[in-house]
C-alpha cells in the first residue's frame, strides 16, 4: 500500500539529504516523486488494470528522478521558476518512461507526471487524492509521522482505477491461495470410503476419449482449402489455426491414452503423467496442455471450449466461410484481423490502397449472434465477430454507447461487432 511504500522510502532518506538544496520547491518535490515511485510500484497488483505489461520499476529510477530534480533545482534560475514541462518529460518518458514499452502505459505515466507535477502542487487544495497530500514537514521524522497516519489498505481510486480493480484483485489473489492449498494436498491413492484418485481419473479419461473430436486429415484440409483459395489470407490463417488445434487435439489424445496405461499399470507413470493425473484430479489443466493451449478457469471449461473452438474450425472447412467469427475461440485473433485488412487492401488495389496505409475499424451492431443472417454488405467488405466482454463498463445496446456497469459487474458480453478496414 501507499502507507508502506512511502515508510520504505523515507527510512532510506537521511536528514543531510532532505536539506540538501534550500529551494522551497524540493521538499514537496521529493514526497511528489516517492508518492509517484509508490503509485507505480501499486498499480502491479492489479494486473493488466494496472499496467498493460509488468514492468519492474525499482530504486534505481526513484533515486535516478530525485538525483534529477535536486539537479534541475540547482541550475535554476530563480526569476524562472521550475521548467515544468522539463521536470514532466524527465519523469514521464525517461527516468520512469524509459522502461515502458506500451502506448497506453506510456500515456497513463505522462498523465501522472502532467496532473501532480506543477506550481498548482504547491498550493494549499492540492492533494493526490483526498486526504492524500504533501505533508509540510523540516526533519525526516515529520514525514515519517505524517506517512504513519495514512490508511493501512488503499481504496484503488488513490491510483486513478476503479473501485471495482479491487474486486478483480481479490478474486485473483483469492484463487491464487486456494490452488496453491490444493497443489499442497496429501496425494495419497485412497480417498477414504469412495473411489480411489487413480479410479476417478481413469473413469474422466476415458469419457474425455470419447468426446475428443478426430484427427484433421492433412489431404481432407488441403482438398478443402484449395476449392476455397488456398492462397487468400484468411485461408491461410486458417490452415494454421487448424495445425494448432491438430497439436492440441494429439497431445490431448496421447496423454489421455497414455495415462489409462499407466493407471493399469501396463506403462510405467512418468512426470508429466502424474501432474497430468493430480491436475485432472483437482479438475486443472495439465502443464502439458496448458503451455500449447490458452487460459481456462478449470479442465471442465477448457475442454468445452476445445470441442467448440474445433467445432468453429471443422465446418468453417466443410462448410465455407462462415457469417461471422467467434474471435475469442481463434489462438491468434490478431492474425485474423491482419488476414482481413490484406484481403480488403487486396480488393481495393485498384483504388491504390496500400497495406501499409490500411487501419482498422469497429463498429459495434444491435445484432446478438443469433440474428446474423449473412455476411457483411459487399462495398464494405470486412467480417463479423462476437465473443467479445468489456471488463469494468457496460453497453447501451439501444444508444450504441458505453456505460458505467453496475457495482460488483466484472464482464458484460458485447454484441455483434463489425471489423472492417
């Protein structure tokens, strides 16, 4: 939290160094940059909410800012006045910018940097967030004994999100403890009065079997492939859909056949059969399976959603291409919107389009899936995709806007949207 995260800075902070320069502006200036430092470091826990990717912000970059700032201040000229948008690009694109690699992230720090850096912070209303402000203090130990009164727990907004980041948070850290208390079970074969561990993995194995759709045959998909073009985009992105799902499909079949052996004790049982066997076990997806497949709540879910992603792919061949997509069931959705924007590119070349000039759009329908009765209008060309959740907001389907989404509402499913270029 805030409360720690300032502690842990100011007890580094020495006396000598919080007089080291006698500008009125340093005091604040240096609680600014840790306040800022803390926030940074906060905003990890919440995951993607907090930053787009994870970056390891650290002491280094605090101490490189307020090494900068004590600089800046010494160089002053007094009649001047601090160069904001100087000391807002330091902090903002290099000191801590400098790690981040994504557009948003970037903009969110400079956000920070434009909002809490300037002569408005050394007003008397000034505060990060209410009840968080720049204590006035002259000796380290007036900091440390203000930073002692803050809140122990944060409510998120402190940090610019929602209140509702904290749910995800919970949950997330919720589960997190939970399976770690089942990985750390007693593995013992026995389960007391019922079927052993080994009985009910066999019985769920072999029911798994049964339910796993067939192999792909490599001449069926090339026959099918060539009678719809074998050489447009989305066709070939398809091909290498179906080469993954053909991955997933083997690896499933094989340690599903494999560990019914070693179960009856005709094939010895390896590592990853006996992770495969706890994991199944406590209804979680093998390692195995995981690392050449995507993200599920529990084994019950992924496997659905293997029997419907291959569904998407197995009539998407047999039947042509299909009216609208399920985004979501694809394992590189941002190769199907790139497919796409080759293939309308393709068909306006008449018109001098180039690919590189060619950007996407979104328009979200008053369609649910099921009233899709053809593809999209031939001038525009493009695709339709469902699948789709907005987290922390809602839709107004009759507006065609977003909205706040009730308290404790973490996903709401988005209609049909049309994807053109």
């Amino acid at each position: 939290g805030v409360k720690a995260g300032l502690k842990r800075t100011y007890s580094a902070v020495t006396q000598d160094h919080l007089e080291v320069s006698n500008m009125p502006q340093w005091k604040p200036l240096l609680y600014a940059v840790a306040f800022l430092h803390t926030t940074v470091q906060e905003r990890r826990k919440f995951g993607p909410l907090g930053w787009n990717i994870p970056y390891e912000f650290n002491q280094a970059d605090f101490t490189a800012s307020v090494q900068f700032v004590q600089n800046h201040l010494d160089d002053m000229d007094i009649k001047r006045g601090v160069n904001w948008s100087c000391v807002r690009y330091m902090l903002g694109e290099v000191q801590y910018g400098g790690r981040v690699t994504d557009d948003l992230d970037k903009a969110l720090l400079n956000t920070y940097a434009r909002v809490w850096f300037g002569e408005h912070m050394f007003t008397e209303n000034f505060c990060f967030y209410k009840d968080y402000v720049i204590p006035k203090g002259k000796t380290v130990e007036d900091y440390l004994q203000y930073i002692e009164q803050l809140p122990v727990t944060d409510t998120p907004e402190v940090f610019g999100l929602h209140p509702n980041a904290d749910i995800t948070y919970q949950t997330n850290l919720a589960n997190e403890t939970l399976s770690i208390i089942v990985s750390i079970q007693p593995k013992d074969s026995s389960t007391g009065g019922g079927e052993t561990r080994e009985a009910v993995v066999q019985h769920l194995a072999g029911e798994m079997l049964e339910k796993l759709p067939p192999d792909y045959n490599p001449h069926e998909v090339k026959v099918q492939l060539e009678k719809m073009g074998a050489i447009q985009p989305i066709n070939i992105f398809l091909r290498q859909e179906i080469d993954r799902m053909q991955h997933v499909i083997s690896r499933v079949r094989t340690t599903l056949t494999d560990l019914k052996l070693a179960i009856d004790g005709t094939i010895i049982m390896s590592e990853e059969l006996q992770d495969a066997l706890d994991n199944m076990y406590d209804a979680r997806i093998p390692k195995l399976w995981f690392r050449i497949s995507w993200e599920s709540a529990t084994l019950g879910f992924w496997f659905t959603e293997l029997l419907e992603r291959n569904q998407q792919f197995s009539s998407w061949l047999r039947d042509g291409r299909p009216n609208q997509f399920w985004m979501t069931g694809f394992f590189n959705p941002q190769g199907f919107l790139t497919a796409m924007r080759q293939e309308t590119t393709r068909m306006n070349l008449a018109k001098g389009w180039a690919l590189d000039s060619v950007v996407l759009h979104n328009e979200v329908t008053k369609m649910m899936k099921e009233d899709v009765v053809g593809p999209p209008p031939a001038d525009i060309g493009g695709v339709y995709i469902y699948g789709l959740f907005l987290e922390g907001a809602g839709w107004d389907r009759k507006n065609s806007k977003l909205v706040e989404s009730a308290p404790k509402v973490l996903f709401t499913s988005l209609p049909v949207v049309h994807v053109y270029a």
